[in-house]
C-alpha cells in the first residue's frame, strides 16, 4: 500500500525512488538524511499486542521523549556537519572572487584580513594534496603487499 497517490503512480511509471529527487529514498542515498541510525529502530512497527500495564505505558513514553531528544541531536549534527562544506565551498569561491581584485579594497584592514584568508586556503589546500597524495601511495603500498601474499599463495 502507497502513502499517497502521487507514488503509486510513479511505481506504475517505473522511476526508481533512489533517481527521484522528493523521495526519502533519493534523500538516505544522497547523504542528505540519516540513513544508519539506532533511533531508527525504535520507529518500527511491532506487531505483538502486549497486555496494558501503566506502570509499562509510563516508561514508554519516557523513552519516546529521550530518543525524540537523541534523534534531533544527531539530525542536527548531521545537518551540521553537511552545512560545513558548503560553507567552505562558498567561502573558497568568494576568495576565488576576491583575489583577482584584490587591488580594488581601499580600506587597508579588509585588505590584509582577504590576504590572510587567501593565505590560509593556501595553506589548507596545499596540506589536502599532502594527505591526498600521502594516501594514494599507502593504498599502492597495500595493493602491492597483496599482491605478493596472493603469489606466495600459489
């Protein structure tokens, strides 16, 4: 059963959900929802009828409150944590900007603080390539190391 028609149409269509964009399948896939999460499971449906016991109820809607509180914490680090890159990327294309005119700030303190940042995402660019390389040559080392186990093998 489809939550709204608007889907079942689409399942009829054959458009895969991971390719379209408003599905919270497209969302998980692209990173942009928590996909792998504990609290997920407390969500799930449990179909197996329990006895009423208060004493019970109580301490189920005590844990609803603090996994509702746990869940919106980790969504926001996540939210966080994704928000973070664009603002390095937007921070990256204003300098990018900025630094063909550099020679038309007039006030010299807004001068010296865009050279600094230019410096800086310098510096920060030159020590992503180091890692970057440093990591190619530690995954060839591992490529190479089995592949000579792998001959010793036969």
């Amino acid at each position: 059963k489809f939550c709204a028609s608007k889907c079942h149409k689409n399942f009829k269509l054959k458009r895969t959900p991971r390719k379209t964009r408003w599905t919270k399948t497209f969302r998980k896939a692209m990173g942009k929802e928590l996909a792998v999460d504990t609290t997920l499971e407390f969500e799930r449906k449990r179909n197996v009828p329990v006895k009423y016991n208060r004493d019970l109820v109580q301490r189920t809607l005590r844990a609803m409150k603090q996994v509702q509180t746990i869940k919106e914490r980790r969504e926001k680090a996540h939210w966080d944590e994704r928000m973070k890159a664009r603002t390095e990327a937007e921070t990256t294309t204003g300098l990018k900007i900025l630094e063909p005119n550099l020679h038309r700030i007039e006030d010299s303190l807004v001068k010296e603080s865009v050279k600094e940042q230019l410096r800086a995402a310098a510096v920060l660019k030159e020590k992503k390539r180091a890692d970057a390389k440093k990591e190619r040559q530690t995954e060839g080392v591992k490529k190479s190391k089995t592949k000579k186990v792998t001959v010793e093998a036969e």
